[in-house]
C-alpha cells in the first residue's frame, strides 16, 4: 500500500498547517501495544527527512537524552547500538531505510517501536504486534514534526514529560502567533539568494530545521553550520551570493556570543548580506517552536516571492518512483 502523504495540500492549506503546528502539541496520539513498550536509557531512531526531524529537536529539549538518529538504511555496527530501544519512524510508513532497519531490528531482537501515519510500516508493527504510536494523516512530513516530537517524547522520556510538553502549548502557541509578518520580511530580505544558517552546536538542530525546511518549503539551496567549529574553516570563504542567517540564543555560552558578534561585524565589513535571529527567552520548548514556526513562514515566503509552490516535492517524489521503479 503507498500511502499519499500530501493530497490536496495547496498553498492555502500549507499556510493553515503552519498556523496549526503548535496545536499538534496538544494531541490525545493513538497508542497501539502500549503495554509492550518497556524501554531502557539508550535508544536509536531511524527515520529521513521529515521524519527524523523532531528526534533532533527532542534533544535540545532534553540534552540528556541518550538518543542516536539513524539516516541509513539497516542499523549501525555493534556496539554502537548494544542494548538500546529502537524506534522506527516514517510518516508515510513506505520510507524504505527505517523498514529495512526495522526487518534488522527483528533479527537480532531488539525491543522496537514504530510512528508513522500508515503504510508498509503500520503493517509490520501490526503482523509483529510492535507498539506503534499513529499520526493524522494529511501533511508533509515536516510540518508534522509536532505530532512526531510528541510521539518521540513519549517513547523516550515517558508520560510525565508528554504532560508536561503539552502544558506548555499555550505560551508556545503565543509566542509564535505573529511571525508571519516577521518571516515574510525575512524572506523579503532574502530575496533570490541561497542561504546559509549559523547556530551554536547545542542549536544544531534548529539550522537544520531551517535548512531542511529552505530545501523542501523555499525550493532554495541552503545549507548550515555551528559554531565555533564554523570560525577554524568556513569563515575564511565568505560568499557575497549568499544570504547569511545567525541563530542566536541568550542562553549560548558567552564565548559563542562573542563570536556571532565578530562574525555580524566582519561579513557587514565585507558587504555581505547577514540576518540575526533572535530566539525568544523561555523554554526551551518555546525556543524550539518558535524557530520551528519562523523557519516555516520565511520559507513559505521565500517560495510564494519565487512564484513557486511551497506545498508540493516534485523531484523528491519523482526520485522516489524512479527508485520504486528500479526494485
């Protein structure tokens, strides 16, 4: 079964599915098998794109978490993944590297979960009577990342945790209630450039996000980098062709601080085009989902600036049937 993860989702749509993001924080997620899901402190999820986002963002929402992300197919060697829980993650459940680790998973025994909104995967946890946690169908992945962070908090950190991610939805909800504005004046700024994304290591996943999200929503080339490692090579090639965007957050180390204000003032120097976004004080979930929500807006500007279509992954999916085509 192929399951047909943005139907109808048109400009419109995708701009309400933005609005609504955080509201998936909220959501009362089915839980299949529950009962069976007795986790360790070590787990692996193996998840692409969309899927594998919200794994991330669970990690600066609790750094302690021993979680490893998987973008391959199979599993990593051993030791790496000696006693640890796996999660497999695909929305469409068609996403051919996580159902490969998860046949591999079931070889060696492992005690394994599955997220997804149907598919091939639904049908493997179903057969193997796994505990599976389903997602509402009818988004692109990566603006069901709430529902996914939500699911993923829950196999790794537990109940108490999910109660407490949800009792922050209304400061989440209003911290990012008006950033349309803000990102379509970001975007404007972009204008046609390709970008790059700067953030602290600890942040990495926020440019990924943005990243991520410039690629498949912006149809834009973008790329990123953390600092300070972006301070011993990347800085010695600026690109006046580029358009320069710094995450910054109050909390970074005031060494990292530090060095974002050296970099705003060389690249200025230069004549290069830079852009500071500030993150919001507070949570760290409200931090997480306002850069989420602003990623989302200036990416959803930057295509409609371009008189491209911010809903649609043409190529994404015409490379996937090609791959079908080829088994």
């Amino acid at each position: 079964m192929y399951l047909l993860i943005n139907l109808d989702m048109d400009k419109d749509k995708m701009r309400q599915a933005i609005i609504d993001l955080p509201e998936q924080l909220s959501a009362d997620l089915p839980f299949e098998e529950e009962d069976v899901w007795i986790p360790g402190n070590e787990f692996l999820l193996s998840g692409m794109g969309g899927s594998a986002l919200a794994a991330d963002l669970l990690k600066v929402f609790d750094p302690n978490v021993d979680l490893l992300v998987h973008r391959d197919y199979d599993l990593p060697k051993e030791p790496f993944i000696e006693g640890r829980s796996m999660i497999f993650s695909s929305y469409s459940g068609n996403t051919e590297e996580p159902l490969s680790g998860l046949a591999r998973a079931r070889q060696m025994g492992h005690p394994s979960a599955a997220i997804t909104a149907g598919g091939s995967l639904l049908e493997m946890a179903h057969q193997a009577a796994l505990p599976v946690i389903v997602l509402p169908l009818g988004l692109p992945p990566r603006l069901a990342v709430g529902y996914s962070f939500l699911a993923i908090a829950r196999l790794c950190l537990g109940v108490k945790k999910v109660k407490e991610i949800k009792a922050n939805m209304p400061e989440i909800e209003a911290g990012v209630k008006n950033l349309e504005e803000v990102g379509k004046k970001l975007a404007d700024s972009i204008s046609d450039r390709p970008v790059i994304v700067y953030a602290s290591t600890s942040n990495q996943p926020l440019a990924y996000y943005w990243k991520i999200t410039f690629n498949e929503t912006g149809k834009r080339a973008a790329f990123w980098n953390v600092l300070p490692e972006q301070n011993h090579n990347e800085l010695e090639s600026p690109s006046s062709d580029t358009h320069y965007l710094l995450l910054r957050d109050a909390s970074d180390k005031p060494q990292i601080a530090k060095r974002f204000d050296i970099i705003v003032k060389q690249y200025e120097g230069l004549g290069l085009r830079v852009d500071s976004v500030e993150l919001p004080n507070g949570s760290p979930l409200e931090r997480i989902f306002y850069a989420v929500s602003l990623a989302n807006w200036v990416a959803y500007h930057v295509a409609a600036r371009s008189g491209k279509d911010p809903a649609s992954v043409p190529i994404i999916e015409g490379f996937k049937k090609s791959l079908r085509n080829e088994n």
